[in-house]
C-alpha cells in the first residue's frame, strides 16, 4: 500500500473541491491566517490546512479502491462527544479539535496526524510536516509510535507515511527512515503554491459538518489489544529501583524484557522534606530568576514530584505552586541543577496522575536515582583544603560518581 500511495501523490497539485474541503476542519480565524501579512501567523495556518488536504485527498482515493480499506475519522468528522481525560482510560482517543491520541492512564502517549488500514486490515499511520525543523524529536517520535501500535495491533511491521510540503529528502533523518521498507517518503509542493487555487475565495464560511463516508471510522470503534499503562509503569518503576540497588548499568536495565518499551517516563513519588532539603542542598533548582532555597520550596509550593524520562534516562522535578492548578517542569541545567522549563497544565491526563502521587521517597532514595541517571550537581566554589584553617573541612565536596558504560 505504502508504494501505491507514493505513486498516487507523484506530481501532486490539489484541485479547488478538495482545497476548499479541507478548509471545514479549521476555524474561521485559521482560515483567515491562511493569507496573513504575519508570517508565524500563516505558516501556523498552513500546517493545520495541509494535514486536512491530506487527510481529505486520501478520503477521495481510498473511495476508488480497496487498497484503504479504512481511515480514522479526525477533524470535523469526529462527532461532537469527546471521553473525557481521567485516571485509568487506556487505547486511542479523539481530543478535543478531532486529534488522534493514544492515552495510558489518561496520559497522552502519542498523537498522529493520520491513522488508516490496508486491504490486510494492518495498520499504517502518517505525519504531515511543513518545515524541516525538529526532525530529529520526529525521528525519535516514530520509532515509539511503530513500537506502539505493534503492540496495540499485534502487528510486527508497522507502515509509516511521512507527507511533506518541503524539500527534506535529503536529510539524514529522511534518509534513514526510507531505508526502512516499512516507511515512505512522500515531498508535494509547497504550501504557497497549493493554496493559491484558494485565492479570490471567501474561505471564512465553511460548513464544517462531519462527512458520511463508509470508508471512515471512529477511533474509539478500533479493535486493540487490551493493555495496563498504569501496571506497565509500576513494573518498570519497581525494576528501575532494583537496578540501581543492585549496581545495573542503564544498558542493562533497559535489556530487561520485562520493562516495557512503551513507558515514556516513570514516576517515582513526591519527596518527603528531607528529600526536598537534600534536592536543594546538593543540586538546586531555578524557577526563572529565583533560586528556591528548601525554607521558600517547603512553604510556597505543596507538591515536590521525582520522574524519570526514558529512554535518556533523565530525571525530572515537578513543583506545584500553592493555590494553582498548575505544575512547574524542572530539567537537569548543563551548569548544574534544575532549571524551570514550562509548565503542566491541569487539562491534560498527565496532570491526573501527578495530582494522585503520594508522598514516598526520602533523602537516601532521591539521591540515588539523581545520581544513576548522571544529574548535575549544582555549581559550588570551594577553596582548596590547605588553605583552610587546621581542622576544618570544606562543608561540601563532590562525590567520585559512578559511571555508567
């Protein structure tokens, strides 16, 4: 299927119908910025219009033929009802414009821009790009969703479509994704081109009602293999701290057949105060230009949370500031420490589970995983040892730390 789709976007220029089509997935607001003067502005607008005009140019051919057998509804043919983000809920999901995710315990754990099946019933998915940026966080995204929905779809293979308005072919990242047989590179032209046959239009007012088609179907209708995120993540949380108990490697934890591919992150539990004062004493954290010393930390915010990021095998500090439904993400600083990166908002799943972690690890505990996973230590001046008084030892000094090959 993966060729025969490739051929049929060979030279590919839209006619105005399927342009126009395209158009009801987007707000009224998104259309206008279609041709806006502001350039973050429209570029914005063109990614939103060239997934539809995909999406849409895939609907009208997989009606000419069997090899699409089905394509995931999205957009504004996703009915109005939505589940809603709780604890617990696990498969592929349609958020709130129409996406398709995939959520473990509430959490989103993946999203794609396109989701269809072959005459086999194997499942394919696509991303639609309109710029060459961050193509190595794409990379790393494709080879977790292929291992995903494996396992979601019982599947070995898993096809992957990558649609692109520029010219990326000749990157590195591209190029080791086609040399892959189960993955297709498909390059249209650009966005500026497509859309003129939009020009002279008013693409303001479009109906945006849901299409009737056989050939679609609801992500929540998907047959799935029946899968525990929440039990996933505990085992790979319970053999995290068995390998550092037990002087493991990263390498060799990650062997481990029994620690699950598919957990992104793991979180290990709130900090209890003797593992906050020990966070700050030995590495410290930065919320913009404020420097949290344990007395501030302890009072101003009620939840300190310890994660883990896998596969980079890097922690992550939660702060939950007081009277906010809201947590302030920390990541290792290359000085040393935690700095503040951006917030968790409360309308994610993820926010979920943070508000249901409990208060389990100490002191001892905090610093053995933040020295497995190689954190920084905070930036100390300490004066050499013979120029200190007799006696007296510099209060704080650097530990030799193990390193993992």
């Amino acid at each position: 299927m993966l060729s025969w789709i490739s051929e049929q976007f060979s030279h590919y220029k839209p006619d105005r119908a399927i342009a126009v089509r395209a158009l009801r997935h987007m707000r009224p607001a998104e259309r206008k910025n279609l041709f806006s003067d502001d350039i973050m502005l429209m570029r914005t607008a063109e990614g939103y219009w060239f997934e539809n005009l995909i999406y849409e140019q895939l609907i009208r051919i997989a009606e000419k033929t069997d090899t699409i057998k089905k394509i995931v509804r999205k957009g504004a043919d996703v009915p109005k009802h939505r589940e809603k983000i709780r604890l617990g809920v696990n498969g592929i999901y349609s958020a709130e414009k129409g996406d398709i995710r995939v959520r473990g315990n509430g959490q989103d754990l993946a999203e794609v821009d396109l989701l269809l099946f072959n005459k086999d019933k194997q499942v394919v998915f696509s991303e639609i790009v309109t710029s060459p940026a961050d193509l190595k966080d794409l990379e790393a995204e494709i080879i977790y969703k292929k291992k995903l929905f494996g396992y979601m779809f019982n599947q070995e293979h898993v096809g992957f479509i990558l649609f692109s308005s520029v010219d990326i072919s000749g990157t590195q990242v591209v190029r080791r994704l086609v040399a892959d047989p189960d993955n297709v590179y498909i390059g249209t032209h650009e966005c500026e081109v497509m859309k003129s046959c939009l020009k002279g239009l008013r693409i303001t007012s479009i109906q945006k009602q849901p299409e009737k088609n056989p050939v679609l179907i609801p992500s929540e209708t998907l047959k799935i293999r029946d899968f525990d995120y929440k039990k996933l993540h505990d085992d790979a949380l319970t053999k995290l701290f068995f390998a550092m108990d037990h002087n493991l490697t990263p390498d060799q934890y990650f062997s481990d057949p029994s620690v699950s591919p598919l957990v992104k992150k793991v979180i290990c539990g709130g900090l209890y105060p003797s593992a906050i004062k020990a966070l700050v004493a030995n590495y410290g954290l930065r919320v913009k230009s404020e420097v949290l010393d344990a007395e501030s930390l302890l009072e101003n915010y009620t939840r300190v949370i310890l994660a883990v990021d896998f596969p980079e095998m890097s922690p992550v500090i939660y702060l939950k500031p007081k009277k906010q439904r809201t947590y302030l993400k920390m990541v290792p600083s290359k000085t040393g420490g935690f700095k503040y990166e951006r917030p968790t908002p409360s309308r994610v799943g993820f926010y979920l589970w943070l508000e249901a972690t409990k208060p389990a690890i100490g002191a001892e505990r905090a610093l053995t995983v933040l020295e497995y996973c190689n954190t920084p230590l905070k930036d100390r001046i300490v004066e050499p040892a013979a120029q200190l008084p007799d006696g007296i030892v510099p209060k704080h000094q650097y530990r030799p730390r193990r390193k993992h090959k």
